[in-house]
C-alpha cells in the first residue's frame, strides 16, 4: 500500500510538466478557436436557417423532364444580347444595349444599326420591317435598317416592353401604365385592351417588373402575359378576353415568383416556349397550357444563378421554323440554341 | 508732459493735427489724462473725443483679427460638416446574406427592411411576403416569409395589396427582401436607419459583409434608395 501511495503522488517536476503541457493546450485551442471565428467572420459566412429564403429544392430539374440539348450558339457582335426575334427569312435579329443586328442562318452579321437608347423590345414583321420599342415610343425600320417611322408616346410615363405586328395592327405592352395598346400600322391609337373589367371579366393586369410579353398567335388571338397573375391571357382585338391559363407555382410546371414568365414564343404548331427570371427555366406548354417539357433549367445558368441574389435578368427566347429554340443569355454574351433531344 | 497739448488728447507730437505739437513725445507721455475734476455726465462726452491714429489702427486690427478668426471658424465648421459621413448599405450590392441581423451591436440591429412603394407592385402574391410555396395566400404565420411577422399585409383595390413594414418588428434578416429580389421587382432591400444606428467607427456588419455592400455615405444624405430606372 504504501508503494503504491508513493507512485500515485506527484513530484514538483511532474506538477510543473503537467501544468505547462495544459497551459500550453489551452492557449493552442483558445488560438486556434479565434482563428477560425475571425476567417469564418472574414468570409462572411451568413448564419444558417431561419432566416434563409430557401429555394435549393426548385433549383433541381428532373433530367427525364429535359427533352432538350444545347446545339451551340452565336456570339452576336455586340455584347450582352437583350431582344431577339427571327424575321420572315429566318435572319436572327438582336438587340443590344442601343444596336439593332441581323444575323443570317451562318450567324454572320448582315445588318446593323443604332438608336439613340436602349431598345427595349423588337418585333420583326412579315413584311420584313423591324419594329422597335424604346422607353416611351416605337420606331419602325426598313430591312437595311434605315428608319421609316417615328411614333409619339402612346402615354405619359410610358414603359413599353413588348411589340407584336400583325398585318393591320400593331400592339405593344406599357409597364409604365399597365396597358396593351392597339395600333393601326400608321401608329394612330385604336385602343387599349385588358383594363380591368368585371362585367367582361376581364382580371386587372399586374406588372411588378418591365417584363410584359404580347405576340400574335397563329389563332389570331393576342396573347400576353399578366406576369403578376402567372397567367397568359388570349384577346381578340378588340378586347374579349377568350382563354386563360397558367398557375402560380415554384413546381416545374407553374411560374414562379411574381413576374413570370418574363417573355415567351410560340413554336410552328402553337406550342408555348416559356422563359422565367429568378429561377431561370425555360419550358415548354401544349396550346391549351399543360406542361410538356423542360428545355434549359437552372443548372445551366450558372452566372444568372450567381447574380440571383443581387440582379436576377430574364432571357429572351425566340424558335426557328425547325423547332429549335434560341436563349439571348445577356450574361454570357451570346445566343445559346437548343434543339429537342433525338 | 510739457510738450503735450493742454488742450487736447491727440498725442501726435507732430502738429499735423493743427494742435501744434513740437517733439516727438515719449510712449510714457502718450496717455489720457484725466482732468482734475471729472466733468458732469451732462457735459461733453468722452465719445465725442475723436480717437488717435494709433487707438484707430488698433481697432481696425482687432476688428480685421475678430472677421478673420469668425470666417476661419465659419470655414472648419462647414468642411467638419461636409465631410461627415455615416454608413449605409448599396443596395445595388447587396445579397441579403442574414448578416445584418447578427453582426450589428444593437439588438435587434439597426438594420432594417424598407419598402420602396414607387417600385412596388402590390402584387396579390408577394415573394417577400410569402414562403415559396405557401398553403394559402392569406396572412397565416406560417405562410409568410418574415420570422418575427413584421410585414404587414393590406388589402387595396382587388388585386391589389400594400406591404408595410413594421421596424419594431424587423431584425434585418433580408429574407424578404431576398424574395423580392430575386422572384419580385426589388422594392424591398435593406438600409441602415440612423435613428437607431450609433455609427461605429469600424462596423461590425461591415466588416463580415460578403458583398462589400458598406459604404460610407455623407450624414446629409444618408439612405440610398433604389430607382425604377436602375431596377428595371
């Protein structure tokens, strides 16, 4: 017993090396603890969870929805790529910024030129004539880009945003003042279309964002798209609301967000291509509105999911008379095409 | 004492003041005088006594030192004030990252939501007011967006609805304003207020900013709004 009470006491030595190995443990792990709060703090790592504004589930596409594949694309020579329509002999107009180009099916430049703002929506017509909107008013241009006309503004504090031109009529959509005009191709006024009316029930349009899409189908109707409502809604012309669809929805099937879509086509047979901004996605609907298909989705922007957070851009879309489908990604500087999967 | 004019204070000792002086009298001579017995205030008043050249040049100098120490003043004060700034958050910068709701020294911080009602679209469904996918829209606690319930809804002309933001309520998180960013217009974002904001040198925010969204900004202009120009 008394041995082992000898072996269980300390020496001075021992007490001391003990002591020191502890202190020195001890200023290691308070180093190391404020080292890693500091580069922690320094990278901004943000505090999880309650707080967070969680969208990571809806940023994965089922692949067995994607029925399409990238088939190259086209850098326009003006950079970030914002409007984008085919004209009646398949020539891919852009726009960027202030300059109008044409490209031909090689994607070399045939013709180009300016305007005095940025061009905010482009139409191209049948007879060749490339209609533009700017901020307040519409200016039309003959195919070598010469300018033939120059229309007032339609109101004050105009935002227009988009332009379809039928045979007769032209129509444009104003953000500024939530209105679908109806023109005669001289540019005098006919009307408005879709104010609020419930006697025709007629839903009021909602625009929270300069992103209010029209196009003439191939039905004869005018489509357009009340973003805030996630609907599209089909006009005759002179303004009896015919169909509706569409539904609220971060699924894949429904628009997200409230301004989406942001713009959409229509394919050969009536099909609507969709295209969405905050979540970028671009879809594909029958005629009558039942989602089909996925053509792009988040995964394969990856810039646009990088600025989501600060500066989240919708991407223009427009289809050949082959079905491929054409994405101005203003980002990346360039005409992405995707053609449906064989 | 001799050479003085008896009848007069001048001192000029010169005779250019036409009281005759001869020599230059000595600075001991060159003082007032006071008469041997002091006039009634009713007879004439020292003040008529116009003032020596030398009394004339001292006052001026003071005068001129008094205007320039006033403008010099004047001058400090107006480039102290100008320089002065606070800080504030770029909206154009910011990603809504939930650092201003932890890092600040207040609690709840000084950061805030702010609504900006000329972007605003009073949309029926606000994603900064509701989760992404909400059972209902309706103002349920479980439906909304914002942790502490500091967002009022307001029903206005159907479909029209006013978003409010109560800052009692608001901790600054930026999760609305994350939804309203990225699937909205943006009228939503955070901002420093500075009635609440104690303007530390070094802010603690701003230090764990990832986006470099701290800027200093002048104390007369503090807040940097949004505009529709910019948003769109």
């Amino acid at each position: 017993m008394a041995n082992t009470d000898q072996n269980r006491s300390w020496t001075r030595r021992q007490f001391l090396r003990g002591a020191g190995i502890f202190g020195v443990g001890s200023a290691v792990g308070t180093l190391a603890g404020r080292t890693s709060r500091a580069a922690g703090a320094k990278a901004g790592a943000p505090s999880a969870a309650p707080q967070a504004y969680d969208v990571e589930k809806f940023k994965k596409v089922d692949p067995k929805l994607i029925h399409y594949e990238p088939a190259g694309g086209i850098r326009p020579p003006q950079a970030e790529p914002n409007r984008i329509a085919f004209g009646p002999d398949e020539m891919l107009w852009v726009t960027s910024g202030k300059h109008v180009t044409a490209l031909d099916q090689q994607g070399a430049k045939a013709v180009e030129f300016s305007v005095g703002e940025v061009v905010r929506a482009l139409a191209v017509a049948q007879d060749g004539s490339v209609w533009i909107a700017l901020r307040d008013h519409i200016e039309v241009f003959n195919t070598q880009g010469k300018r033939a006309n120059k229309w007032d503004p339609p109101a004050k504090k105009a935002w227009l945003t988009s332009l379809a031109v039928g045979e007769k009529d032209v129509f444009a959509s104003d953000a500024g003042n939530r209105a679908v005009y109806r023109f005669d191709r001289a540019g005098k006024l006919l009307g408005r279309l879709g104010d609020k009316d419930a006697a025709r029930k007629v839903p009021a349009w909602l625009v929270p964002s300069p992103y209010f899409d029209l196009e003439i189908g191939g039905d004869g109707l005018l489509w357009v798209v009340n973003p805030g409502q996630h609907q599209f809604q089909a006009f005759t012309f002179d303004g009896t609301l015919e169909k509706t669809w569409g539904e609220a929805s971060f699924g894949i099937a429904g628009f997200c967000g409230c301004c989406n879509p942001s713009y959409f086509t229509r394919l050969a047979d009536g099909r609507f291509v969709t295209s969405e901004k905050g979540l970028p996605r671009v879809k594909v609907y029958s005629t009558a509105g039942q989602f089909e298909s996925v053509v792009a989705g988040p995964a394969s922007f990856p810039k646009y999911m990088e600025n989501m957070n600060s500066n989240p851009i919708p991407m223009d879309i427009a289809a050949d008379r082959a079905g491929r489908i054409y994405v101005a990604d203003t980002l990346g500087n360039q005409i992405r095409i995707y053609q449906r999967k064989s | 004492m001799a050479d003085q004019h008896p009848s007069s204070q001048c001192g000029c000792g010169s005779g250019a003041c036409g009281n005759g002086g001869s020599a230059k009298p000595s600075p001991a001579s060159i003082q007032f005088k006071k008469p041997a017995s002091a006039p009634a205030k009713s007879a004439v008043p020292a003040a008529a006594a116009p003032p020596s050249r030398r009394q004339f040049v001292g006052g001026a100098l003071r005068g001129a030192f008094l205007f320039v120490l006033g403008a010099a003043t004047s001058l400090i004060a107006r480039v102290s004030q100008k320089e002065r700034t606070v800080w504030q958050i770029d909206p154009t910068k910011c990603i809504a990252c939930t650092n201003c709701a932890n890092h600040c020294v207040l609690t709840p911080s000084a950061v805030k939501c702010v609504q900006q009602y000329p972007i605003c679209g009073y949309c029926k469904l606000c994603t900064g007011y509701f989760e992404p996918e909400p059972n209902a829209l309706n103002t349920a606690a479980e439906n909304q967006v914002c942790p502490t319930g500091a967002i009022e809804r307001r029903a206005l002309e159907d479909p029209y609805y006013e978003y409010n933001i109560d800052e009692e309520l608001c901790i600054g998180c930026g999760k609305c304003v994350v939804g309203c960013v990225v699937f909205g217009n943006g009228s939503f974002s955070l901002q420093i207020r500075h009635d609440r904001c104690v303007n530390c040198n070094e802010c603690a925010i701003a230090m764990v900013c990832p986006a470099d969204a701290f800027v200093r900004v002048p104390a007369s202009q503090p807040y940097l709004l949004k505009t529709r120009e910019k948003q769109g």
